[in-house]
C-alpha cells in the first residue's frame, strides 16, 4: 500500500471541494492526508470545516503586499507542513507560484478549458456565461498551475450535457458533481515532476 499523499487545500469560500476530498479520504478512495488548508478569507465556511476536521489552518488575507510577497506567505505553510501537492479547491486569486512548488500545485475550473476560463470566470460567472453562448456541453477541468488564469497543463476534463431547462443553479450542480469525481482521480494519479 503506498502511503497518503500530503496535501495542502487553498480556499476562499465554503469550502465544498474541501470536504468532497476530505469525505473521499475517509471513505478510503484516495490515498491522501490533507496537512494544511490555506484560505485567504478568514470568515468563510472552508475555514470552519478543516478546523473541525483538526486540520491546521492558515488565513492569509492580501492586504497591501505585492503578488510575490503574498504568494510567499500563501506557500510558507504549504512548505512548513511538506505538502507535496498543492490544490486550488475554490481559491480564487492569481499567484506566483515558488520554484520549488513548480508542477506541483493543481486547479479545478467549472468549464472545459481554455473556454469560459481567466480572470472573472468563476462559479456562477462561468455556468451563466455557457448558458448565454448556448452551449450544449460543459464540465470541468483539472489543470497544473502557472501564472496566469486558468492556464497550465491541462490533467483532465470531465463533460457533462447542458440541459435544455436548465438554470445556472442546475447546471452548476451538475458540473460539481463531476468536479467532485474529477479532482480527486487527479490527485490518486498525479506524478511529481
């Protein structure tokens, strides 16, 4: 049996990604052990979640410091707990990621990418934004990190059909529910460069 993978969880919201893989560990279908979370918002639900589950948690709001310096404080736990894979579950800022985090640090995106993704695509934005192009498929991306938007090496996309009735609500849930697939077969078979 190999042994769980360590990850360390970047958030800024409710934290759902977070418990769809902490939900996945338990249940003992991926190998890994979530060592930290980061969130750049102290007050929201994520935060909560990982401090019940008795993970450690770090809140590093922006405040003032530059995209160098801020990225420094947001991988400084990462490196402290020797994550050695970084998950954006929900994060949703631009970062410079460090050298010694390169190819190691992973998105999930609600829409098939490069379509629908950059700055301003996230959550409700990307679903209302596929419905208005009349889209008949959609689904989500698992992709590495670099330093831009939404781009890096494409890891795997799942589909999902866009319904004719379906709202931005409807449609959202149905593309997290394969997110919640997506994401965590990723990590069981991601490779360390």
């Amino acid at each position: 049996m190999t042994s769980p993978r360590p990850l360390a969880v970047l958030l800024s919201g409710s934290g759902r990604t977070l418990e769809n893989l902490l939900d996945r560990i338990a249940a003992g279908s991926l190998a890994a052990t979530i060592v930290t979370v980061v969130s750049s918002r102290p007050d929201v639900r994520g935060v909560d979640i990982a401090r019940r589950a008795g993970i450690p948690v770090a809140v590093v709001p922006r405040e003032g410091r530059t995209t160098t310096q801020w990225s420094e404080a947001i991988f400084a736990p990462c490196r402290s707990a020797s994550a050695d894979l970084v998950v954006m579950a929900g994060f949703l800022h631009l970062l410079a990621i460090p050298a010694d985090f390169a190819g190691r640090v992973i998105n999930i995106h609600p829409s098939l990418l490069p379509a629908f993704g950059g700055k301003g695509f996230h959550g409700e934005h990307v679903h209302r934004a596929v419905l208005e192009r009349g889209c008949t498929v959609s689904g989500c991306t698992v992709h590495l990190v670099d330093d831009q938007y939404d781009h890096g090496r494409i890891l795997l996309q799942a589909t999902v059909p866009v319904l004719p009735d379906d709202t931005v609500a409807s449609l959202a849930a149905r593309v997290f529910a394969a997110e919640c697939q997506a994401l965590p077969a990723s990590i069981a078979r991601f490779t360390l460069p």
